[in-house]
C-alpha cells in the first residue's frame, strides 16, 4: 500500500487530507513539524511527502535538500498558501515533484498523488530490476568454492577497474562469457553496453561487417548504414569470444582499433572512433597458433595485456556437487517439478565425470535428467549411459537398445514430437536421432 505522509502544523488541513486521501487507499501518515516530518521519514520511509511551506520550525521549501536525504525513493509535494508561484517554482527546483495552493487545489490532489505513486513504483520497480540484473551479471553469479576458481575470480576483480585488455582462456563451457560479463559489471564502464560477439559464429566477410558496420550501398543487401558492435560498444566494453577463430584480414583490422580506437565501416573511406574495452576468450592455445603462423604475433601480445586461465570443471572439487544442486533447483522450477530427493549415487557419479563439456554440459545433464526423473527422485539411472558407466554401474549391454529406444520415445513425448528439442536434449545431432527413430521403428509423435 502506497504510504503519503502530511507534514503541516494546522491540525485541521491535517485532518482533512487526511481523511481525502485514505478515503482512496492510500496509508496516511501525519506530522506536525519539519523535525518530525524526519523522524516519520527515517521510521516509516513514505511514497509521498506532502509538506506545508511554512511550519514552526523552518520553511518547507528550504527542508526539501534534507527531507530528500532521508527520502529514499519517494517524492515531495509542496503545499503552497495563496497560490504563491514564487514557493512553487522554487520548490521544484529544489527538487520537489510539484506543488499544490492550499484550499484551491483539491480538485487536483488525488490525480497528482496518483501520477507521483506511479511515478514511485517505477521508479522502485526500476531500481529492482538493476539490482537484479547487477547480482545476474556480477561476481557473485560465479558459482564454485575451490581454489582454482577463486583465484581466477581474484584476479578478475582486480583488473576489473581498470581499462585493460583481458584474454581469458580455458575450455569450452568453463564460463568465460560469466567471467566478461562480471569483469564488465565491475569496472567503470558498467553503465555503458555490453556486446558480446562470438567470432566462430559468423564467416569472415559477415564478421567484419557485423563488428565494424557498413556503408549502404557496401554490398548486396546493404540498403541503409549500420552501425557495428564497435560503435554499439562505445564508452562501453567488448567481448570478442573465440577470438582464434578470426580471419588474418580481420586481425589486422581488430589490431588498429586495440591500438588507435579507430576502425573504417566495410564500403566507407571515413574513419570513425571509439571507446570501448575489448574483453577476448578462446579455447584454443593462441601461442602455438602464433607459431604456426595461424595468429598474429603483435595481435596476441595486444590481446594477453592481462591473461585470466579459467578452470576446467573436473579440477574444481566439489563445486560440480553446488553447481548441481543449483541447476537442479532452477530447471525443476522452470518445470514445474518437484525434486524431493538425490540418490548418493548421482551425486557420486556427477563428481567423478570428467566433464569435457564443463559447465555447458553439467547444465544440460542436470535438465534432461529431471526430465526423465520420477516420483520426485534423481536417481544414477536418470543420468547419461556414459556417466553411468563412468562410475561403474553393471549395465546389461543385451538390453542397451530397448533402454536407447525407451529414451528416446520419452524425450519425444516431453517435447511434443520437436526432433530438434528431442535431440539437443539428448546430445546428438538430428541427423543420428532420425537415424534411431528409424532403425527402432518409433511411430511419429
């Protein structure tokens, strides 16, 4: 309920607004002076002040600076006598949402005080979804308490701050869009883009394009300007993942943005400038590729400014063992389901696994297994025919089809027939589960 406090001394006006305002819901505070106006405000913390001009100990429009202080979200509104504009303009200057006469006004109370709480609810509702969004994207979104891990997120931390380029390396799924995001959210850039551009997606010529912008008229297609990922990142920071994947053309162009904060759209002749932090990932051993001639040499060094390794899931504990219990509790909400219980022995046998596909793949596990799960329990047999095998379970090899064949069916059931679902689910390529549907004879869903 949205909470107006009154601050006026005459005990009537009081009792009166009082009395309008609660008539429409609205939770009604009352004070008769500036001090206690704070004392209501620091106790109560209301949506709305409204306040008297002249009150018995100070001016009201002069206590605006310090009831704001104490105010956190909320909003003031100014009770002028006599429709003196002079108090009126200068209360909004101070900071006031607007101002009411007294006695001439009352047609215009309840609508103002409707618009201020609309105003104060976004405002609040704002703030949340920042709050949200920054614990979403910050350090703490790193899940794991295991000494590689936290090393790696020490020094994120410290060379957030700063603006220097960052390579992080590690392997697939370890987390190195997290650790981007984190570093981004950490640093003073933080109110500016994020962009995220994976470099192994994209071919070489739609790459240079997408990140540099283009000309109309640059090629085919290319009816209007567009701004690149570079221009879209200014003031802002970068992160180029799978950066080994880039073309030796469009290294020689990332390398001149690194160095001058300059770059030239595909099909234009004018240089254009930025500012922006450029954050780098890979999986590959950039080293060796330099070596070989597969990377710039100069590139590299301009990239590893500050290299971060990041673990692999089977060298973190039992950080898979949290970061299981996490997944578990997420994807049975988003389901719909509920999970009473874990068998030891899923537990065990997600500890064991060496986990190639890291994070991305625990994920993804956990999900196919709580669908697959019953009666509210994760049991060893819900995982994975390799994860099970992997901790040793005695599986009859004779009746391998007839539980392939089961699993199949029952994915093809969860997703209503969706071969394309049914087979990200399952870890294998379309082609292989068309394949399967065929060779056991399973009817179309």
């Amino acid at each position: 309920m949205t909470k107006i406090l009154i601050i006026d001394d005459e005990v009537q006006i009081r009792s009166l607004l009082s009395r309008i305002i609660s008539l429409e819901g609205y939770e009604v505070l009352q004070a008769d002076s500036i001090k206690n106006g704070i004392k209501q405000i620091k106790q109560h913390q209301p949506d709305i002040v409204l306040c008297d001009v002249f009150l018995p100990d100070g001016n009201g429009v002069s206590a605006i600076p310090e009831l704001k202080s104490q105010l956190m979200d909320g909003e003031i509104i100014m009770l002028t006598a006599h429709g003196n504009i002079t108090d009126g303009v200068q209360a909004i200057k101070s900071g006031a949402y607007n101002y009411l006469t007294k006695g001439n006004d009352n047609d215009r109370i309840l609508p103002m005080l409707a618009n201020a709480a609309e105003k104060v609810r976004q405002r609040k509702h704002l703030i949340k979804l920042e709050s949200l969004i920054k614990k979403e994207y910050s350090f703490e979104s790193i899940i794991g308490k295991s000494s590689p891990l936290l090393l790696a997120v020490d020094m994120a931390k410290k060379v957030a701050p700063t603006d220097a380029t960052i390579l992080l390396t590690g392997e697939t799924g370890t987390g190195k869009e997290v650790f981007a995001a984190a570093i981004h959210h950490g640093s003073t850039r933080a109110k500016g883009s994020f962009v995220a551009v994976n470099c192994g997606a994209l071919s070489g010529e739609l790459i240079e394009s997408e990140m540099f912008g283009y000309k109309s008229g640059a090629f085919t297609g290319a009816t209007k300007d567009k701004k690149g990922l570079f221009e879209q990142a200014d003031k802002g920071t970068i992160f180029l993942d799978e950066v080994g994947e880039m073309s030796t053309t469009l290294q020689v162009k990332l390398l001149r943005a690194l160095e001058t904060g300059e770059f030239i759209p595909v099909g234009d002749t004018k240089t254009r400038r930025v500012d922006v932090r450029v954050i780098a990932a890979t999986n590959r051993k950039l080293k060796q590729m330099v070596e070989k001639g597969e990377f710039r040499e100069d590139l590299f060094y301009r990239l590893s400014v500050f290299a971060i390794e990041l673990p692999p899931l089977r060298e973190r504990g039992d950080d898979v063992i949290l970061l299981a219990k996490i997944f578990i509790h997420g994807f049975a909400a988003k389901m719909n389901s509920t999970i009473n219980d874990v068998e030891d022995l899923f537990f065990e046998a997600i500890k064991n696994y060496p986990w190639q596909g890291n994070i991305r793949e625990l994920r993804n596990v956990i999900e196919r297994s709580i669908i697959l799960s019953s009666d509210g329990i994760l049991q060893l047999k819900n995982l994975p025919i390799d994860i099970q095998l992997a901790q040793g379970s005695t599986i009859d090899w004779v009746e391998l089809a007839s539980v392939e064949k089961a699993h199949i069916c029952h994915m093809l059931q969860y997703t209503g027939g969706n071969k394309t679902e049914a087979a990200r689910l399952m870890k294998i390529g379309l082609t292989t589960l068309y394949r399967k549907i065929e060779e056991y004879g399973i009817p179309s869903q």
